[in-house]
C-alpha cells in the first residue's frame, strides 16, 4: 500500500483518521478549557497556562521516541527487515516508559520552582500546582500512547490510532464535566479526568498491539535495552522534541512577558488565544502524520519520484486547512473567544490578541510539513534546524524586542506571531530547495 497505492487516496487514507484524532483531540483542549472558564473562573485558564509548558515537555519526550521510533521502522518495513522493526517498537516502549517515571518524580520534586519560572504569579500558582500534581502522575504512562500512536502509523494503520485519541478525548470530555459541575473538584478534577482517559486510551492501544492484528509482534526479548538503536531514535526524534522543549522556552519568555505588560488577564487572553491556534494546527499536524510513514517508507524503497509526490500534496493540502481555518478566526474572534469566558475584558482583549495572532497561519504548514518531512527521511540535522528557526531564532530575539519599541507593549508580543510565521516559512522554503537537491543526487548516485 505505501509504495503503490495511488498517492492521493493513500496520503487521504493516511490522514484522514489522523486528522480526526487530532482535531477531536484539539475539541478536548477546547472543551476542557471552556468548562475551566465556565466552571471556575478566568483565573483557572491563567493558572492551566502556566502549567501548560511542562505538559509540552511531557509531549515532546513522547514524540521524540514516537517519531524517531516509526522513521526507523517505516524505512526498514520499506527494505523488508521485520525484525528489525519489532526490535526498535520493542526499544521505544522501554525507553519512553523510562523517561516518564524520571518526568515524574523530577516533577513533583521541583514543581514549585518549575511553576514559577514558567510566569505563576502568587494568584495563579494554586491553581497551577493543584492541576499540575495530578497531571505528572499521568506522566508515567501517557507518553506510552502518544508514542505508540506514531507506531502504529508508521506501520500504515492510522484508523486504530485515530481510535485511541477518540476514546481518550470523549471520556475526557465527559468526566470534564462530570468532576467540575456536579461534583465541584475544580482545576484538579480537570486533571484527573485528564489521567484518566489517557489511561483507557493505553489499555486499548495495547489491546491492539498483542491482539494479532498489528504487523508490529513485540516480544520480551525486543525490550531488551539496544543503546545503538535507542541512540538512533533519539537523534532522529531529537527535532520533535527540540519543537515542543523550544516550546516550554518560549512559553517561560512568554508567560512572563505578558505578567509584565498585561498581568494575569493577559496571561488568560493567552490561554484562550493558545487553544484556539491549537486547533487550527491539528490538521496540518494530522496531515504530516499521514505523510511521514509514507515519505519514509519509500525513501527506504528508494522511491524519490513518490517522496517528492508525498511532499508536494502535503504542502498544497496543510495551506488549503490553514486558510480555511484562519478565515474563521478572523471572522468570528468574539464568537469564538465568548466561548471561554463572557468576562467582557477577555472577550475584547481576547478577539483584538486573536485576529493578529492567525493572521499568517495560512502559510505556516510549509514550515511544519518541512522539518516533519525531512524527520521523515531521517535527516535529523535540516529537521532540527527548521523546528527551531521559528520558535527560538526568531520569536524569542522578537518577543523580547517588540514591545519595547515604540511603547507597543502587549501589542509587541501579538504581532510577533505573525511576523516569525513569515520569516520561518521563507527560511522553510530555502532550506527545503537546497536539501531536495542534495537528496536527488546522493540516491542517482546510489543507483549508478
């Protein structure tokens, strides 16, 4: 199927079923976030801002493994070596298991100076450290899913890793409503609902794996630790995993900055802001999930006329959802921010922070399709380079730049997003010329 099947039937059937799980997984973050609002108050989103950055450090450790993981075994399933592919799964359970006990206990260990390096201010860090506490007991067990998930990809059955993000985000949501509303928990019932659900999500995905219809058949002896392949896997992850930790940074800067000019109403504005961009981003990421096994697996097949097919649908598909979704945005921004909070000064600073933060997002998928596909190919060095371009060689140096100029202050900070999306696409497109070239020419030469 990845080496045949018509290139846009396969990359729909790729991701399609990704797509839906990550926009249904994305509807989680806005739900949970509109009950927060709705249930406790303004001040609960500020605090789940300023834990936020640290779930991103749990999300990045399990990409990193995920990702690196199924570049790996997509391209030995393209040179026919199963073995070797069930070795790297069994490998990647080990270690993303590892890292998230050591997330954990660092966590809960530290958690106050965490929170407020991430921008807590004294109203915001109970509520902060409440949701946090419960969230890192999930830290043990949720990086399993999400790195498994990008497993069972790669070995070109999206739908069951669709299924997952689904049954997790739907009892989310329920067990959201059920611990804020009738059963008065607050912010920490947000968390365990969030625990909880992830863990129905593990039980299924290992459901599946050791149910016979995985082509991935993981025995005890594939666990066994490998440092040269666990080293593999970290380096070709090591991007996703610079993307989200870059994140955290970003986030600490950006936390803070928006105490400074706008204090804890800024910081909540952000929260919302946040979670809106978070779903106008989960079809683009659902689109480079279906692309990269299918890059990958015919890299391996030495297949370059279908990578290069791969990578142009990709490209024109992520712009088509990006457009589409920004137009909304900029459209209905009170709508749409209302639904968080009818405090009327979140409302209007939210919609005026809103419609300057997407305002370039049409063009950001040639940035994320970049650095995913070259993931993809396991060329670790582009890929790296690319994640980080926008969020710390540009938006950093910018958001702390920007609203000292001319007094733009808060308004330095919002326009910083598009400006960064615009120079990291540019650089995208520089890059990804350069190294498609190169790429042609090491696979002739391997043909001659």
């Amino acid at each position: 199927m990845l080496e045949n099947q018509n290139m846009t039937r396969l990359l729909i059937n790729l991701s399609l079923p990704a797509t839906v799980g990550m926009i249904v997984n994305a509807l989680y973050n806005i739900v949970d976030t509109i009950f927060i609002g709705r249930g406790i108050g303004y001040l609960a989103i500020g605090g789940l801002t300023v834990a936020f950055p640290v779930q991103m450090v749990i999300m990045a450790v399990a990409q990193m493994i995920g990702i690196g993981a199924a570049s790996i075994i997509s391209r030995n399933l393209g040179a026919g070596d199963n073995e070797k592919a069930d070795h790297v799964a069994g490998n990647s359970f080990f270690a993303v298991v590892f890292l998230g006990i050591l997330i954990c206990i660092t966590g809960l260990t530290f958690i106050n100076p965490i929170l407020r390096a991430f921008g807590a201010t004294d109203i915001l860090l109970p509520y902060a450290k409440e949701y946090l506490q419960v969230i890192l007991i999930g830290s043990i067990y949720f990086p399993f899913a999400v790195s498994t998930n990008s497993l069972i990809r790669a070995e070109g059955n999206a739908k069951v890793a669709m299924f997952s993000m689904i049954i997790g985000t739907v009892l989310n949501i329920i067990l959201d409503y059920i611990f804020i509303f009738p059963l008065a928990m607050g912010i920490r019932g947000a968390a365990l609902a969030t625990i909880i659900s992830q863990l129905v999500s593990v039980i299924y995905i290992l459901a599946y794996l050791y149910s016979g219809k995985s082509t991935l058949k993981v025995r005890l002896h594939h666990l066994k630790p490998d440092m040269k392949i666990i080293y593999e896997t970290v380096v070709i992850g090591f991007p996703s995993f610079a993307r989200q930790v870059a994140g955290s940074i970003t986030a600490i800067i950006l936390n803070n900055s928006l105490t400074f000019y706008g204090g804890e109403l800024a910081l909540a504005v952000y929260g919302v802001v946040n979670r809106v961009i978070m779903f106008l981003f989960m079809p683009l990421f659902g689109i480079v999930q279906g692309m990269q096994p299918i890059a990958g697996y015919n890299y391996g097949a030495r297949r370059i006329d279908r990578v290069k097919q791969v990578l142009k649908l990709s490209l024109i598909a992520t712009t088509v959802f990006a457009t589409v979704s920004t137009l909304f945005g900029e459209l209905f921004p009170g709508f749409i921010i209302g639904l968080f909070d009818n405090n009327t000064d979140l409302i209007n600073s939210g919609s005026f922070a809103l419609r300057i933060v997407i305002s370039m997002v049409p063009i950001i998928g040639v940035q994320i399709i970049g650095a995913a596909f070259f993931q993809a190919l396991g060329k670790a060095l582009p890929s790296l380079l690319l994640t980080l371009s926008r969020q710390v060689l540009l938006f950093i140096p910018l958001v702390l730049i920007l609203p000292r100029i001319y007094g733009l202050g808060i308004l330095g900070i919002w326009i910083t997003f598009p400006i960064a999306d615009i120079l990291s696409t540019i650089f995208t497109v520089i890059v990804l010329k350069r190294e498609l070239s190169k790429m042609e020419q090491q696979l002739a030469q391997i043909k001659d």
